[in-house]
C-alpha cells in the first residue's frame, strides 16, 4: 500500500472541502467512531444473539445496470479508513512507515480502535498525539488483515470512494 499517495489524495479531498471549523477534530473524532461501529456491524461477529454472524461481503447493487457485486464490510473499512488519514493529516503525522498490530480477536481490535480513537482526541502534547496516531492506524491496518483485506484491495476500494466522495461534493451531497 502506497500511504504516501493515500494520504495526498486525502490531502486534495480534505482542500476541496475546506472545514476550518474549530470543531473540526471532534467531528473528525466522531465521524471515525461512527464508521468504526459501521464496519462492525458488517462484520457481525459479536452479534451473538443472531444466527447470521457471517460478514457482509456479497450484496448485489439493486440501482446499477449492470448488476454490481459490493462488498459492505470492504466498503465500511474504507469510509474509516478516509478518517484516519484525515487524522494524520489534521496532526501532521503523515510521513512514517506503518507497522501492523494485530489483537487475539476481531471483538478486541474494534474495541482498542474505540480507545486508540478517544486516547488521540485526549492527548494533550504533540509527541503524545504521534504515538496515539502510529497506535491507531497499526491498530486499524491489523483490523483490516483480520478481516481478510489485502492492501491491493483496500487500495482500490479507497480510490473507488474517494472519487464517489468527490462526485459528492459536485451535487452539493
């Protein structure tokens, strides 16, 4: 995965929309979660009172001619994934290599990315704020790898967003 050419295309996107609010980062902060408990729900594995715990991975795209095949989870993954770069950008934390941490369940992995994602929002000095944005992007690569994802796809997948994303801003969405 290039991340160099990740973040750069979130870089243009964050630009284009221009949010200079001063409660920007907490809406950056919430609009992770949100996409966190999103992809969680796709995932469907802690939802032990279902008898579908199986991942959402296959759904046709009623809209589209011809019938598309998407992928929920891979879908939800990538909207996250879209904050957390926008999080580097908005610390100025973008210039690292990426390590992966992987934790011994996916229940686990979504529930230290919750923490990882409200200790970066309570950190309160800069080299504070590097070491919980390194710990929340390791965090969300292993997640990514839990799920089955490989770089290549998460990599397209983004892209395919991103440009829906800005279509977005065209129609005013």
């Amino acid at each position: 995965m290039n991340l160099i050419k990740l973040f750069e295309t979130q870089r243009k996107f964050r630009e284009r929309v221009n949010y200079q609010g001063s409660d920007r980062l907490e809406k950056l902060i919430l609009a992770l979660m949100v996409e966190l408990g999103e992809c969680a729900n796709e995932w469907r594995g802690f939802k032990f009172w279902s008898k579908n715990q199986e991942p959402r991975t296959k759904v046709q795209d009623p809209h589209a001619y011809p019938i598309v095949h998407k992928n929920p989870l891979l879908e939800e993954y990538v909207d996250g994934l879209h904050f957390i770069l926008e999080l580097g950008l908005e610390y100025e934390l973008n210039d690292f290599k990426y390590a992966v941490f992987i934790c011994d369940s996916v229940e686990k992995q979504f529930i230290y990315l919750y923490r990882a994602t409200t200790d970066l929002f309570a950190q309160d000095r800069l080299d504070r704020s590097l070491h919980n944005y390194r710990n929340l992007i390791q965090l969300y690569f292993g997640l990514g790898e839990m799920l089955g994802f490989t770089w290549d796809e998460v990599e397209q997948a983004y892209y395919a967003k991103n440009a829906v994303n800005h279509q977005r801003q065209e129609e005013g969405y």
